[in-house]
C-alpha cells in the first residue's frame, strides 16, 4: 500500500471510530481498524457466449464489501494487459477473434483490493463453410431423393454444426437430419436444395446448391426412315432390298428434352428381313434378349407395347383392281324407258394383297369408244356414265388404282353399247 493510501486509510478508521463513539455513548480511547477487502467481483450474465461472433462483449459485474457506504471501484482488464477503471455494464473490443480473458477487480473505499474475477471466452469471427457432399443422379427417375451434407469450420467441431435447407426456394427449416438428408415422393421436374451451416458462435456460411432433375417420364420411340402414311402408320416408300432395317429410329423424351438427355438407338442387329406386305407392330422387330435400345438419360425405359400405334405399313406392291359394269347393254331408243335411260353403272373392285384397300384412290383414267361419252369426268371416281346419244359398239372404261405408298395399277372394263 502506497503512503498515500496508507495515510487516507487512517484516516477514514478515525471517522469510523468517530461514528461508533456517537452511537454507542461510550468514550473509546483507542480508534478500532475493522476493515477487510472486498469479496472477489461476480460477472454476472448475459455474459459472453463461447465461442461469440461479438466481438466487443459488455460486462456485467458487482461485489460486496464490509463498508459499501465507502465506494467500491473497479478496475478490468482483457489479455493480461493493464487494469483501467471500468464500470458495470462496460463494452470491451473491439476484439480479434481468439481466446480471450476479462479480468475485473474491485477496490474499496479503504483502498483494499479483492481478488480478481476472470471470465474466457472465444470470438469467432470466421463463418462455417457448408457441402453437399453427395446427392441423387441428375437426372434421376426415383421421386425420393438422399443427400449427405457436412461442413467445416475455424473453431466449432463439425458435429457442433448446425443446417438449415430449403427445398425449391421455399421456407428455410433446420434440416431434418443432419446426414443423410432425405426427401420423398416428389414431384416430376426440376429440384434444387440450398443448405447452410451456423457455427455455435451464430456465424452462418454461405449456401451451397445441389440442383437434379426428376423424369419418370418415359421416352417415345419415333422411326425416322419410314414416310409417315398415315396417323397410326408408316408407309415404307423407297422399298428397294426387300428387308426393313431399322436402324435410322430415334428415341425422344418429351418431358426433359433437354435437361435429361436421350440415347439414341441405332443399335445394329434389330434388322428383320420381311418378305411380305402388310402391317407390322415395332415390337415384331425385337429380338428376345436384346438390350433395350430407347431409354432416356434417368433410365425410363421406351415401352413398346401391342396397344401402341406404332405400327409399319410395307407395301412394296401395286394394288389390283376390275371394272365390273353392271349394265353394260344400253338401248338407244328403247320405248319402254322413252330414252331415259342412258346409264351405265360400274363396280370397281380393288385389292392390295392384305393392306388395307381402304387406303386405296381410284379415278376414271379413260374413256375410250366409237364415240364421245357425256358425263363421265377424267380424273374422278365416276361410278357410272351417261352413253347417250353415242354411237354404239364397244366402250372401254379404265380406272386407275392408287395405294397410300404411291403404287399405281389401271383396270380397264368393257362397255358394250347397242343400237336396235
Ligand atoms: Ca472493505
Ligand atoms: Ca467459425
Ligand atoms: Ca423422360
Ligand atoms: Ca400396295
């Protein structure tokens, strides 16, 4: 104790010894020294967290003493450095991130110290760094989806972190489990989850992404080496060897046309050597056993089924076809019809082997006789002709047979035309 304090000490035990004669009504010849230090300071909270992201912490202190009535000081300290006076609720930093120690003492009003309180605690002023460490395939064709997540940080242990995600930019929510984070049952299309770490001084790390796509769609098969002849059908139309290679099918997937991706087929060995027209379902030109040629890129595989309309029309022959007149023998001047009747009807039957003769145009080709036929129009399908006021003798009437893959035949029927 200084000389000074020493003297001021004195002092203020012969004002003590003052107020107790007053008091007590009895002259004491002798001053009395009761006074001991005070009590080593409490730091009371909200103290620092540890580890803290604030790094200029306020603290909070008080201490007892035999005689409050004096005064009681503090003096504080951070690191070990020099004590300056400070008072409860004081702020400290700003401080660099590390471990750091408060010391506060108290003094009383007699100048006796107590001994000093400390509190340690870290600043962490540096963020977490998040990952996803492994997620579902892009593209994925499962509804569900894992992820592993982790993090790393300058202080917290990594089983210290903490994760918030967020599922297709919606709500931010803790994730539900730390690893492996799992989602379930959704929807088709595209999927992004963001997730970042807190470290336990509250410091958050940036967010980290993980986009897939969902495509349970399957592709659709498309055969591109045939002439589309119809909504259902394909007219193969530069037959040329007699065997149908399909090699030249492409597999399209609707849905991610882009984003998934597609393997193509143009697989050799779905070759099939077909002798016969007629209409023939994509799935004949499968072989037991063979790999899948039309899958996208999450692995839906193309379905070709019996119900599907993919089918393939050959026909690498003309059709057929034969007039039938049904009346061929036309009185000029018959009485009993008073001349009405100047019709010739016709049947023209046709056949494309066992195609479809739906399919098939016909049209009057030719007119051809002794004299000029009213009524009857090249280039329609007249089913009959007006033969009045020709001559007679014999009339040949041709028509023409056209089938969806461009094979043509005429047919030519004879008209006899009589005069009585
Ligand atoms: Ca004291
Ligand atoms: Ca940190
Ligand atoms: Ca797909
Ligand atoms: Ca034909």
């Amino acid at each position: 104790m200084s000389s000074f304090k020493a003297a001021l000490f004195s002092t203020q035990l012969v004002v003590i010894a003052t107020l107790f004669v007053v008091v007590a009504g009895v002259a004491i010849a002798t001053p009395v020294a009761v006074n001991t230090p005070p009590d080593a300071p409490t730091i009371d909270p909200p103290r620092p967290d540890d580890p803290t992201n604030d790094d200029t912490p306020q603290f909070f202190f008080r201490a007892t003493d035999d005689h409050p009535e004096f005064g009681i000081a503090f003096f504080c300290r951070i690191d070990g450095g020099s004590y300056s006076a400070c008072s409860n609720g004081d702020t400290f930093g700003p401080l660099l991130e590390e471990s750091h120690t408060f010391q506060v003492f108290a003094r009383d009003g007699a100048g006796s110290d107590s001994s000093p309180a400390d509190f340690t605690w870290f600043v962490d002023l540096t963020n977490p760094v998040a990952s996803i460490d492994s997620g579902p395939l892009d593209p994925t064709n499962s509804p569900d989806a894992s992820f592993t997540i982790s993090g790393t940080d300058n202080h917290s242990a990594s089983e210290d972190l903490t994760f918030h995600c967020q599922l297709d930019f919606g709500p931010w929510q803790p994730c539900l489990s730390t690893s492996p984070v799992e989602y379930f049952g959704l929807d088709e299309g595209s999927h992004i989850i963001a997730v970042y770490a807190t470290d336990e001084a509250r410091n958050v790390s940036d967010p980290v992404f993980y986009e897939w796509l969902i495509d349970t769609t399957a592709p659709v098969i498309t055969v591109d080496d045939f002439v589309i002849g119809g909504p259902d059908s394909y007219v193969f139309g530069t037959w040329a060897t007699g065997s149908v290679r399909l090699q030249e099918w492409t597999c399209v997937d609707p849905n991610n046309p882009i984003a998934s991706g597609v393997t193509s087929s143009n697989l050799p060995g779905h070759g099939r050597t077909i002798t016969d027209d007629g209409v023939y379902k994509l799935s004949q030109f499968l072989k037991p056993g063979d790999p899948f040629f039309c899958v996208d890129a999450a692995g839906n595989q193309a379905v070709i089924s019996d119900t599907q309309s993919q089918i393939i029309l050959v026909d690498r022959h003309a059709p057929t076809c034969n007039v039938e007149p049904l009346s061929q023998y036309i009185p000029e001047n018959n009485p009993a019809d008073n001349g009405a009747r100047h019709l010739a009807k016709f049947k023209v039957a046709r056949q494309d082997g066992n195609i479809d003769k739906k399919g098939i145009t016909v049209v009057l080709e030719s007119v051809v006789g002794p004299g000029t036929v009213q009524g009857m129009h090249i280039g329609t399908f007249d089913k009959q002709g007006k033969f009045e006021g020709v001559p007679g003798g014999i009339y040949f009437v041709t028509y023409r047979v056209t089938d969806e893959a461009g094979w043509t035949s005429t047919c030519t029927g004879k008209v006899q035309v009589a005069r009585n």
